[in-house]
C-alpha cells in the first residue's frame, strides 16, 4: 500500500475532488483527517471509507477562520504528532468580472489563499516531524493561462503557483515536498458555479461547449485528479517537488 500508516488531512474533502482523494488516499491505508465546512458530508465521505475497510475522522471547520484552523492543526498534532500528506485542496470559483464587492474580493483571498497558507505554517512542525511529507495545493490551468470566467479565480491560483514554488524550496531541506495539480475542467458539484447562470439547460450547454475544446473532448473525473494527488503524496515522486502538473485533458498544450 503506497501509504500505509500514514497521516494525510484533506480540505474541502467531503465532496468533488477532496471525497475522491480521501478515498483514494484511504485505500492506500492512510489514515485521513477529513476537513470540510459540511459536517453531513463529511461524515458521509468518512462513513463511506470506513465501510470500505478504511481510517478516517471527519473535522467540520470553517476555513476562513484562522482561529479554527489554527486549533485543527493542533489536534493533529497532539494526536497524531506528525502529518505525512497535506492536500490544500479548498477553493471556490469566486465572483465574476472585475466589479466585485468588497465582500466577495475578501471571500476569494480568503477561501483560495490565505486557508492554505495559514494552515501550511501551523501544520509546519508536524510535516518536520513525519521525516519525508508531502504537501499538494489545488490550483488550476486557470492560474497557468487566461481565463475570461473569474480573474479573481485567476488571481488567486496563479498565487498558489508562485507559493509552491516558494514553499518547496523553504523546506526541501526539511524533506518536505511541496507540489500543485492544476486541474482543468472536472465533473464537480461546483463546476457550474463557473458560468455564474441559474438555468440548468444553459448551464450544460455551456458545459458541452466547452468540453468540446478540450484535445480529449471531456471533462475530467474526481478519481482521476486523485490519481495524480495520490502520486504526489506517494514515494511514487520521491524526487518532485516546485512544480504544477496539469491535469487537463490537453488544455494547457495549445
């Protein structure tokens, strides 16, 4: 098992691409703190593992509180003590346009930045500790190349790129890996937060559309971004660290 007894906590691991890497992850035999703002779904998504043979714990946080972020990563690591696996994967799509709020410029920074990095550092001590982790940011190719939907998406994963990079050389010396996936489109609850319209034909024919763009001529599944997040946290890239790797279907080639 490429991660057996070891410690990963997810964000934003109850549904879409986190629900697939926790599960992915636990029957690889790591033990998965699942961190989600939902607590029904986070206790669905671990219900699930556990019925499938696995170890997982649900944590029911908000991420834009650091208090709360703050007190999480001091259970784990009263706990467990070290951390093998962070995956930062929380983000949410953000509002459209360049006319935002203040409100909404706030939420974006909050939900797709500042979690991440915050929880990066309180965890800190504990990825020292597992001697040889990993820690995977959830960007997008919309932070590699334009995008006309949300530049405040843009802006933001475009952030955690330059943060990889930062993050992987701060800490290589601590053995600590520090990579991004950038996934395209994928078949998620909040895919069609994207087009910013309430009616469902509109939205799948926006969604058709643009899939038709794409080289391999489909969105991606969950379970396939989590393939690659589960070889990033795996020995299976012992020697990778301060990179993206797109995860695309060919976008990011044209």
């Amino acid at each position: 098992m490429l991660l057996k007894d070891k410690v990963a906590l997810i964000t934003a691991g109850a549904s879409g691409m986190g629900r697939a890497g926790a599960e992915a992850f636990a029957r690889e035999g790591a033990h998965v703190v699942v961190v989600d703002v939902n607590e029904a779904a986070a206790k669905e998504t671990v219900d699930g593992i556990q019925a499938a043979g696995g170890s997982a714990v649900a944590e029911v946080v908000d991420v834009r509180d650091l208090g709360a972020l703050k007190a999480l990563a001091d259970r784990v690591t009263a706990e467990h003590g070290r951390l093998h696996v962070l995956y930062n994967n929380v983000g949410i799509p953000g509002a459209a346009g360049l006319d935002l709020t203040e409100e909404e410029w706030d939420l974006g920074i909050e939900v797709n930045g500042r979690a991440s990095f915050f929880l990066s550092g309180y965890l800190i001590d504990a990825l020292k500790a597992a001697d040889g982790a990993s820690v995977i940011f959830t960007s997008s190719t919309s932070g590699l190349v334009g995008s006309p939907y949300s530049p405040m998406y843009s802006f933001t994963k475009g952030g955690v790129i330059a943060l990889v990079r930062s993050m992987a050389l701060a800490h290589a010396a601590d053995k600590i890996r520090v990579n991004a996936i950038a996934p395209g489109s994928v078949e998620t609850p909040g895919l069609p937060g994207f087009f910013r319209i309430d009616d469902p034909e509109e939205i799948e024919r926006r969604k058709q559309a643009f899939f038709a763009t794409i080289p391999l001529g489909r969105a991606s599944q969950p379970e396939e971004i989590a393939q690659v997040a589960l070889f990033l946290a795996s020995d299976m890239s012992s020697y990778v660290t301060g990179v993206t790797i797109p995860v695309d279907g060919g976008i990011t080639a044209k």
